[in-house]
C-alpha cells in the first residue's frame, strides 16, 4: 500500500522527540520479523506509547498499524493522520469489524500493534488482559511478540498533567520472544500466559531503568512509587 502520509508523520516525531531530549534505550528488535505478519503486544501506561513503540520498531523496516480507539479517528485533526497510516480503527460497542480489519492487515502481512489491557493502566502495572491479540493470532498464524515501553508515563498518562518540558527522559522499549497459540488452542490459558510474560517483561525492564522509582508519581506502589493501586 501506498505510504504517503506515515513517512512524514515519522520525521515530525523524531523532531519531537529531540525537542523533547529523550534518551531511548531499545532492545529486542531482533524479533520482530522483517517480513510477514505479527502482533505486537504492548503494555500500556501513556499517551504516547503507540508512537514510541512504532518508532523503536523503525530499525526493523517496519510500519505498525496500530489498532486504536474510534475516538482518536472521530478527531478532526487525529483522524485523517490515522487513517492514511493505515491504523485500525477499534468501535468498543462493535468490535467486529475491527478484528476483521486487523486479521485481514495481518493476513497480508502488516506488523499490529494492539494494547491487550484496552487502556491505559493507572498503576502502571499489567491489568487483566483481553484477548483478541490471543484470538488473532489463533486466527492468522502468526506470532505475539510482548512488548514493553517504559518512561512514557513521565510525558503524559491519565490522570496527570502532561509534562512537555525539555528534561532527558530515559525511555525503555523492549520486545521480547515470539509466542505462537495455534489454531482451536484454549483462548484463556494464552491470554494467562500472554500476561505472565508482560509482567515478566516490564519487571526486567524497571530493573534496568536508570532512574529511581521511590516517591515518584509514575512508579508503581511495587516500586516505592505513588502511583494508584493496581485494580487486580
């Protein structure tokens, strides 16, 4: 497909980013193939996270299509940059036609990101996990690769004010191994393990962070930090 306006949207976001003076840490990338089909399963703790994630897969050569909310594609000015990147538009009362719109992009090929929690987890923890990653992936063969963002809830996540300071946020992307669930396998021992390895995933990367989660507002109680209790 044509790739008219994701090129410059690219360009536009790493300008940010330097405006921003984010420090990126990336690791993993080697999972993510460099051709075919495959689901990126993404923690979620930020506004920001599909396009740091989308731009830590840019060494790979790949675009991610992300699946997100009807109301980012309802905004006047979201929606056609959404739409000609060819993301995936989620209706939460009628989630059909996405799933076929995402099973179809991954059929031909196309890397999707999808945020199995649904949204924004406030205790910076994994939430409980839906299960269309576990689904689509059953439904088109190709493989989950959990994927882990860490830092981005400094910038701006629900419930705080943003903050779009100039201050050097270390930013963490790591993808991990690929998991495969085969065809008519049980749904919800997938989604149990998809999130076993999240939690396993995010763990490794907090231990790695540099900064120090004790008092902060965006690290979890786990950590010392004042963020809300998890819900589960």
């Amino acid at each position: 497909m044509a790739e008219i306006v994701y090129p410059p949207v690219i360009v536009a976001l790493k300008t940010f980013w330097r405006y921003l003076g984010l420090q990126f840490h990336f690791e993993g990338q080697v999972h993510i193939p460099r051709k075919g089909g495959a689901i990126l399963a993404m923690n979620h703790i930020g506004y920001l996270d599909f396009a740091l994630i989308g731009t830590a897969a840019l060494p790979t050569g790949r675009l991610v299509r992300f699946m997100a909310k009807k109301e980012i594609f309802d905004n006047k000015l979201a929606g056609p940059l959404m739409r000609g990147m060819h993301h995936i538009n989620v209706d939460r009362s009628s989630g059909t036609a996405s799933f076929v719109a995402a099973l179809r992009a991954l059929r031909s090929g196309e890397i999707v990101g999808i945020f199995p929690e649904g949204t924004i987890s406030r205790s910076f923890e994994i939430n409980e996990l839906k299960t269309g990653a576990i689904r689509l992936a059953m439904g088109s063969g190709v493989p989950v690769i959990p994927t882990i963002v860490w830092g981005s809830q400094r910038i701006w996540t629900k419930g705080v004010k943003r903050d779009l300071r100039r201050k050097k946020v270390p930013i963490y992307v790591t993808f991990g191994k690929p998991m495969f669930f085969e065809k008519g396998a049980d749904v919800e021992a997938g989604e149990k393990l998809l999130r076993e390895t999240l939690l396993e995933l995010l763990h490794e990367v907090q231990g790695k962070y540099p900064d120090n989660h004790v008092g902060q507002r965006w690290a979890p109680l786990r950590l010392g930090g004042t963020a809300p209790a998890p819900l589960n």
